[in-house]
C-alpha cells in the first residue's frame, strides 16, 4: 500500500513530462514572421536563436536543396533551401506519440501555398503517371511513398499505370493544421 503515491507519481511525472513535449511553442510564429526569402543558413539559425530555440538540425549542405528542422516543444518547423536561400517554410504540431500536422507550405517568394499528398504503392505501379487536375507532377517510382507538392484547392489526382485502368481521386486540401492526405494504390 505504501508503494502506491510513489507508482502513481512516476505515471503522472510520465503524462506530464510527455504532454509538456507536445506543448505548442509560443515563439513559432515570431520566428516564421521574421523570415523572408533569399535568406541565408546564418540568418536563420541567428533569428531561432533570438526568439528562443536552440534545436536546428540541417541535411547535408552540399545538396542543391536542404531542409533544415527547428523543433520546440510539440512544435516543428521545416525550412526549404534552394542553394545557399531559404525558399520555403512549413508549420507542423506534433500529434500524439507519432502524429504530425501541417499547416501549408508557404513559398516565402511567391507567396503559394501547397499541401503534401503522398502516393503510396506497391511495386506493380511503378513507372505510373501522376497528374494533377490533368498537368503531369511526376512518375511513381514504386515501392515507396511519393510526396508529392500539390496547391491549396480542390484538385483531381489521377494515377495512370503503364497497363491497367487509371485511377482518379477528388481531394481538397485547406489552410489550418491537417495531417498530409494519403492516396493508397491497392495491388492491381
């Protein structure tokens, strides 16, 4: 009976030590304000340190692109470079032990917004076309889960294989978190 207050304060040290980790960041959005297009590795990662977060983490830098990582709490932040420029940036909450929701990716140049879709497919759809509202995004290259970067709106997937019947989907991706839409190909 004694052991009990002890084994019950270790579960809540547990709950609360996991809910406080997936605690929105309050300086998130300072820190996406203050970014712009063009801007270099240096800047950024000066700005996270301002506004308070120290976790930045980068893909290898000799790459044409990069993605950088900013994480705080349940918050994660993903910055596209493009060379040596920050060309995009996106806004996720971490949801439960595994879960992430996106806000759109927003292109700091332009100002566009995309959502992920990602295709997932076995093997047999390889070599498959993609198209979105009937303009060509890419090819399958199976088995694996292709994201693909698809504009705010409704919009008609279509997955056209090499042999076989196409396959068509009406999705609608909005503003707000959500997490990335999922188009699973069944074996033909």
């Amino acid at each position: 009976m004694r052991h009990r207050p002890l084994v019950f304060g270790a579960v809540a040290f547990v709950a609360l030590s996991i809910v406080a980790c997936h605690l929105p960041w309050g300086g998130g959005a300072e820190f996406v304000g203050r970014l712009r297009c063009g801007m270099l590795l240096a800047e950024v990662e000066s700005i996270a340190k301002a506004v308070g977060s120290h976790d930045f983490a980068c893909g290898s830098p000799d790459r044409r692109t990069t993605e950088c990582t900013l994480r705080k709490g349940g918050t994660v932040i993903f910055l596209h470079f493009e060379g040596k420029a920050l060309r995009s940036v996106e806004e996720g909450q971490r949801r439960g032990l595994m879960g992430l929701s996106l806000k759109p990716k927003v292109n700091l140049c332009t100002g566009d917004k995309t959502r992920r879709v990602v295709i997932e497919a076995g093997k047999e759809w390889n070599d498959a076309v993609i198209l979105v509202d009937g303009r060509r995004l890419g090819t399958i290259t199976a088995p694996k889960a292709e994201p693909i970067e698809v504009p705010l709106g409704s919009h008609q997937i279509q997955i056209i294989p090499k042999a076989g019947t196409p396959i068509s989907r009406r999705i609608d991706l909005k503003e707000g978190l959500e997490e990335p839409q999922r188009f699973v190909l069944a074996n033909k």
